[in-house]
C-alpha cells in the first residue's frame, strides 16, 4: 500500500522507522521507504521517468536511511552499478526501499530496491536494485565512527554478510580496470583508421555549467550527491542523442565515485563525450569539475566526480537500433576507446557471473577482468544456500547430522559436523585444499595451480573414477573470509572456473563444482560446528548416489574422517 502523498509534489512521506518501545510504523533503525507519483515534470517528452529524476529519488531516499542510522548529515560517497530494467510512465508510482546493510568504522552501506506500480492495473514491477556508501559528515568535519547495524532477520545477516564482499569489488574495481588496460593489444582494434563510415567522438562532446544553490544542497551547504547524478545524465543523454539522432534511454551506470564535495556558491562544469559503441548500445563518460570564485577566476578547477553511463535507443517500431562506429583519432580518445572496452568486459562478467542461474555455464573464465566477481558469487552462492529455508535432516550420528534440500529439481546436501578444535585452527585447516587428500578418499591430488590472493587461488584437483569411468578432474576456485565478529562463521567456498593453463585431457574426465565449502562457526575456545555444504551437479552425483539411496554411508564416513583429522591434525598449512 502506497503512504499518504504529498498534494504539492506527488511525493510521499518517508515512514518513521520503527523503535523499541515506541508505536512504529513496522520498519527498523536505518530502514526508509519513499513513494513518489510520477507527474509530468518529473517525465521526458516520451512521458517516462527521466533517469536523472530516479536517480536523484534513489540518493535522497538512501542518504536519509544513512542519516537516520547515524544520527549525523551523511554525503555520498559513491553508487555502485545500476542496471535499470524497467521505466516508469506518468501516472504510475515508484516506491524505493532504502536500508543500512552495514556499517564500516566511518562508512556504511545502503542496500536500494525500487519498484513502479500501476494504480489501474494494481501490478508491480522491479525498476532497480542498487547500492549506495555513505560517509557520515558531523558539523566541524571531524570523522565519526558508526555503530554497528544490528540485525534482526536471516536476510539482515545474509546482507550484513555480503556488504563486505561487495566492498571487496568496489576496491578492486579499479585493479581490475587497469589489468585490463595494460592488455592493450587485446583491445586494439585495427579497423580504427580504415573505416570511412565511423562518426568522430567530438561531434558528441557536450559542456554544460550548474551553480549550486541552496535547494541543491543539505543544511551544511553540500551538494546533493543525487542532483549531481542527474546533472550527469542530463549532458550524457544530450552526448548519446547526439549520436543516434533520436532519444536516448539509459540503460545502467557504471559506479558514480565522488572524489570530493562541492558547496553552495560552486560552479560545477560538465563534459560528456561518447566513448565507444557496442552494436545496440553506446558508453557516454561524463567528468565534473567543480570551481568557487577564486578557482573560477583562476581557472584551477577541483575533479569531483566521473561516471560512465550505459544508453540503447528505440526506432519507430519499438526495437533497438544499431548505433553507428565511432571514431578514435587522438590519443585521448584512443585512451577512452579502449576503456570503454575494458569496462564493457567488466560489466559483462559481472552481469552473467553476479547472477548466475543453474541452466548457464557453471564454469567461468578465470580472467582479470572477472577475479573479483567470481570472488563474491563464490562466497554469495554458497552463504545464500546455507541460509535457505526447507533443509530436512536425513541421516544423524553421533557427531555427524546429513540434510538434503531441494528446489527447482537442484539436489544440496548439507553435513554438519561437531569438532573439538577452535574454530581459527579448523578454518586453516579446512581451507588448505592441498590437507584434504589425507581424509576425504574422493580426492586423489590437489595442488595449486594459480595465486590471485592470500585468500583466493586456484586449485587442480583429481578423484578417483566411479563405476569404472575415468578419473576425474576439476579446477576450483577456493574463497576464503574470515570470521569478522563473534558470532559470524569462517567461511571457504569452491567454485569451478576454466583456466588456460589448464584444458581438459584425454586422461581425465573433466568434471564441474556449482557451489561446495565450509561454514565454521565458534562455539567455544576449542570446539566448533563445520558445516559442509555441496549443490549436487550431474558430475557430483555418482559420488554419493548409492548413499542417497542408502546402500552406503560414504558422507557420514567421509565427515567422520573429516573430523579425526581436524582434531589430531597440526596446524601447519602450505596456503599461508
């Protein structure tokens, strides 16, 4: 149900989070919901959303979910990618969910979902979901470390969880990039010169120049982060439109990184320019450079911001047209050329590889554009399947109890394990792949095969055949995180990827891992709970089909080895 409008604007009014001992609206600390009526100003001339008006509602709404769980003024730091698979028409409602997911020391992230319903159709339908960082701005400037997030659901936690992976990707975005932009004849393109029919980015290059009033900042004179993203999409859209002579529709956004603030009284200078196109869609880099009076004078101005917007555009009937080849003449837009490459080969991997389904390829390339991604769809896949619902226990002894769950004709298996050994002990153990060959018989060899950190490598495993197949073999990526705070599990994950240095051969049969690993949890100074998690694939299954149907006890035996080791093994690994 939508909350009571605003007559002036349409908008509505943000629902007071719910407090302990108080009579709330139902939502908790750090938690705002905003509805808003999409009138035609707030619409293009195709009378939709504009792009620049969404993005504005999304930082608002997600800046007062910052403010109201730190109790101080909150700017905006940066916005992760937005994909953008819905537009909204005038007439119809938006509603955006905003709600702290966690707290680090002086910085926080907001987890956004937004939403458009049809009052006449009474359908809803998902626009957006985004994730924005925070930085709480005290009057005097000094740093302000924030309080925990406290949890309440399996979801607060499973989102509690992966925030730190997520951070894990924004700091290694820009890694990432660079990898991929030292790989420079990879991404030379040699029809560049040839051909006559390429438009030249400069015909798209737009400038466009804002002073900052107070409507455009908060009470402390700093601009809003969300009028700034519109700003940019303003000179973006003009950028693309430029282009395919005709409406541009933005599509995703490639992180908005704020690099420092501006004030009321700044002149904020825009420049837009089309970077490359990609057959149905165009990339528009927009940079902002802010000025005060002195910097205007003396034309010093300050980098605050820069982002990379994603548009397609439709012809008459509907469908997306093809955008003209650019042309890259000079050595900075050769730069940005091949950019916008390198980041299309991000943007790619994390579109596929983030949300992965069963009926796509299990195993990703192992390459440098996607480390960070398979990263965190390693250690995501596997804690969202140990937080599902409907795990029914199948077998229990002594130490050792068997669930199995099942969903959408996927087959898991979970074993969990009672081990006298602290919970750190069990972790290196445990996550040490190259130990595992001496308790679980399903292991023949495992080596590593590649390093990316201390925490991620890759490993080349063989087992032994099964009814009398070949032997098997896999390449896993092995994620390990540590406990953050008591309370939360050490967690290993395995994943299989494809690496060229190691094909397939006609000695093995090469096999697939979909999500496998540990979850270990502390429960006291030398005892702890392992938890074994495996999404059973079609390579996976003749291991343990004869113990589903009950002919062995070959998990139960394994577990059971699982734990004699961990508790008379040393610790002494080879993965640190």
């Amino acid at each position: 149900m939508l909350l009571p409008r605003d007559s002036s604007d349409g908008r509505a009014r943000t629902r007071g989070a719910h407090r302990e001992g108080t009579a709330g609206s139902g939502y908790e600390m750090g938690e705002v919901q905003m509805c808003h009526t999409v009138y035609p100003w707030h619409s293009n001339h195709q009378g939709e959303l504009s792009a620049g008006q969404l993005l504005t509602w999304i930082d608002t709404t997600a800046c007062l979910a910052a403010e109201r769980h730190a109790g101080f003024a909150c700017v905006t730091a940066s916005v992760d990618d937005i994909q953008i698979e819905e537009t909204a028409r005038i007439g119809q409602q938006i509603c955006i969910k905003a709600k702290v997911n966690r707290a680090f020391n002086t910085s926080m992230e907001v987890g956004i979902n937004v939403s458009v319903e049809d009052p006449q159709t009474n359908t809803q339908k998902h626009v957006c979901r985004a994730f924005s960082t925070y930085v709480a701005k005290p009057a005097g400037g000094k740093k302000v470390n924030l309080k925990p997030v406290k949890l309440q659901s399996p979801q607060d936690h499973l989102e509690y969880s992966l925030a730190a992976e997520r951070r894990r990707i924004r700091l290694y975005h820009e890694v990432s990039y660079n990898n991929l932009m030292e790989d420079s004849c990879a991404l030379y393109d040699p029809d560049w010169e040839n051909d006559s029919n390429k438009v030249p980015t400069g015909s798209t290059c737009v400038e466009s120049i804002e002073l900052v009033l107070p409507p455009h900042a908060n009470h402390q004179g700093n601009t809003f982060g969300g009028q700034i993203m519109a700003w940019m999409e303003t000179v973006a859209n003009i950028s693309a439109s430029r282009l395919c002579h005709t409406h541009a529709v933005l599509k995703s956004v490639d992180m908005f990184k704020f690099r420092g603030p501006s004030t009321v009284g700044d002149r904020l200078v825009f420049r837009a320019i089309v970077n490359n196109t990609f057959q149905k869609s165009v990339e528009v880099g927009v940079r902002v450079e802010a000025y005060n009076c002195e910097e205007w004078t003396k034309g010093k101005p300050r980098h605050i911001n820069s982002a990379f917007l994603i548009y397609q555009a439709l012809d008459a009937d509907n469908q997306y047209i093809m955008f003209p080849r650019v042309k890259a003449s000079t050595k900075d837009s050769i730069r940005r050329f091949r950019g916008a490459i390198a980041r299309r080969k991000i943007r790619v991997a994390r579109k596929y590889i983030l949300s992965s389904k069963p009926e796509k390829p299990i195993s990703h390339p192992w390459e440098k554009g996607n480390q960070a991604y398979l990263s965190y769809n390693n250690v995501a896949t596997l804690t969202f399947l140990a937080t599902s619902d409907g795990w029914e226990l199948s077998n229990t002894k002594k130490t050792v109890k068997v669930y199995t769950h099942e969903e959408n004709d996927i087959l898991s298996i979970k074993v969990e394990m009672q081990v006298n050994l602290n919970a750190s002990q069990a972790y290196l153990l445990l996550s040490d792949l190259g130990l595992r060959p001496q308790w679980d018989v399903h292991y023949l060899s495992c080596k590593v095969a590649e390093t990316a950190t201390d925490d991620d490598k890759i490993f080349y495993v063989t087992s032994p055949p099964v009814k009398q197949s070949k032997s098997r073999d896999f390449v896993v990526l092995m994620s390990r995180r540590s406990s953050c705070k008591d309370g939360d599990p050490y967690v290993i994950a395995v994943r299989s990827v494809t690496l060229a240095s190691y094909p397939p051969t006609l000695e093995f049969l090469r096999s697939e891992v979909q999500c496998a690993g540990f979850l270990i949890y502390s429960c006291g100074k030398d005892e702890c709970q392992v938890n074994y998690l495996n999404q059973l694939t079609s390579d996976m299954m003749p291991y343990i089909e004869e113990n589903l149907t009950g002919w062995s006890n070959s998990i139960e035996e394994t577990a059971s080895s699982c734990i004699r080791f961990l508790e008379t093994a040393k610790v002494y690994t080879t993965i640190l």
